[in-house]
C-alpha cells in the first residue's frame, strides 16, 4: 500500500464474524511497522472492552510471531504490504 493510497481515518462497520479484527490488527502493524508511525499516534476505537483487549491481544500474536520466525515475518510482511 503506497502512502497516496493510504486512508487518513477509516471507519470499519461490520457484522460479527467479519474480520473487523483482523483489518484492525493489520492496519495498525502496517501503520506502526512499515509506514513508521508511533504507536500513541495511532488510535482504535471499539464499543466493549473485550473487544479492546481482542484487538490488543491479535496484535500483539501478530508481532511475537513475527519477531520469533523469519518465515512469519516474511509472511506478515507480505500480508499488510
């Protein structure tokens, strides 16, 4: 994803089972990792706690994985890029 093609604020609404998650997840490890933007300037936004923590908890999966196997790495590299 090019800077130009990149979306300033995104709204995600979706029925569950969806991926709103995943989309989340990614496009905050896209943004933090590839594009360089710190994490406090970054903000998602959800309706429960549970939610918050589900969205924490797949990013955090996502980097720990990542930064423990070259191949994941490579793979969540091509998945957000």
């Amino acid at each position: 994803m090019s800077d130009s093609q990149l979306v300033k604020n995104l709204v995600i609404r979706a029925s569950a089972g969806t991926g709103k998650t995943y989309s989340i997840a990614t496009r905050y490890i896209y943004l933090a990792a590839v594009q360089g933007v710190p994490c406090e300037e970054i903000l998602a936004l959800t309706f429960s706690r549970a939610a918050a923590y589900e969205i924490y908890a797949k990013i955090i999966e996502r980097l720990v994985l990542a930064a423990t196997d070259e191949a994941s790495a490579r793979n969540e590299f091509l998945r957000i890029a």
